[in-house]
C-alpha cells in the first residue's frame, strides 16, 4: 500500500498524519510512505527523520492548497461495490410504498 503524508496547510495547526516511528512501523511492513517535504516541521521532525524511517520525500508541483504530488493517480472501487456484501444491499427498495 502507498501512504502519503501531506504538509498542513492551515494557519498554526502542527500536527502530522505520521511520526517517524510510524513511517518505521509500515515500510517495515512493506507499505511504501511519501511524505510532503517539511511535513514534520511543526511537531519537530525534518525530512532527514522521515528518510531515516525508511520514506521517500517529495515535494508538491505547485504551490496552492490543491497541490498534485506527481504520484500514480489512485484508482477507487465504485461506489456500489463498497456496499456489495452488506446489509445495506440486501434491503428493499422502500421508495415505492
């Protein structure tokens, strides 16, 4: 699985989706972590950390808040199959009555 962990871009807000310690926990599972450059800044931690833990850094191609990481596009499930399965598929359609 690929994780990526964004910079925060709002105004004082410090924390981080990742500490080092938890990009340790999951590239030693075998997951692959990007984390924004200077996403730790605000909790203390610089990239060096980060790479130390085993991720990769990268930096945003522009500089709004809608930024692309340059990053293979993520691919999601329909929304149906999301509810294949359960509960919610097995129960009639009430809209008519």
């Amino acid at each position: 699985m690929r994780v990526g962990v964004p910079k925060e871009i709002k105004v004082h807000e410090y924390r981080v989706g990742l500490t080092p310690a938890s990009v340790a926990e999951l590239t030693a599972a075998g997951h692959e972590v990007i984390v924004e450059t200077q996403a730790g800044c605000g909790i203390d931690f610089d990239d060096a950390d980060y790479v130390d833990a085993g991720a990769r850094i990268a930096t945003a191609s522009r500089p709004e808040p809608s930024r692309n990481w340059s990053l293979a596009p993520m691919r999601r499930a329909p929304r149906a199959a999301a509810h294949r399965g359960s509960r919610l598929a097995a129960m009639p359609d009430r809209s008519s009555t």
